[in-house]
C-alpha cells in the first residue's frame, strides 16, 4: 500500500504542489470514519500511478487549509496538475469512477 508524505503547513502543501507535475492531496480530519476507511483504498489505487506525488493533510492540524483550499467537507481529494486543480472528490468518492479519472488525467501528462 503506497503512503502518503504528510504535509504540516500551507507552505508545505503549496511547495509540495509546485514541485511536482502531478499530486494528489488528501485532507482529512481525525475524527471522521469516512476518512479513514477511504484512504486505505486510495492508496491502493495510487500504487498504479507512481508518477503522481501523493500527499496527506489533516484538517484538524492544518486549520488553514479549509480555507485554503476552498473545502468545506472531508475527506477531500484534489489532483493538481502543473500546479493547478485538476479533479477533486469530496465526502463520498466513488473509488473505481475516481481511478478513472486519475487514469486519463495523468495518460496525458505522460504524452
């Protein structure tokens, strides 16, 4: 199962997104079920994307990012590409529509 860099702050999140083509962040809260039984399964789908840099932010940790990142829910994913927001998934993802999405969006930065 792939793990995830945690990032502590907004500037590591902002440097973390400018110094890769490709991430994924996934925010999260301590406390929130759907949370922690997602992430599991995202990281598994993310094994098969090597290429994408996969970051983790916990909500409770890092306030800021709400509103940072414009999240008013948890868990939030957010594929960046080139430092801009490509997809984002929040509350209820579905994994395999997900992995579809992370499949076409990376096949063409790899062109």
């Amino acid at each position: 199962m792939r793990k995830f860099e945690m990032i502590h702050s907004i500037n590591e999140a902002d440097q973390f997104i400018q110094s890769h083509s490709l991430v994924l962040l996934y925010i999260l809260r301590t406390n929130c079920s759907v949370c922690h039984a997602l992430l599991p399964k995202i990281q598994q789908v993310m094994n098969r994307f090597p290429a994408v840099a996969c970051g983790q932010i916990n909500a409770d940790e890092v306030e800021e990012v709400a509103k940072h990142l414009t999240i008013f829910t948890v868990p939030v994913l957010l594929l960046f590409g080139e430092g801009k927001e490509l997809l984002r998934e929040a509350r209820f993802v579905r994994v395999d529509e997900f992995e579809e999405q992370v499949l076409k969006i990376s096949s063409a930065f790899e062109e």
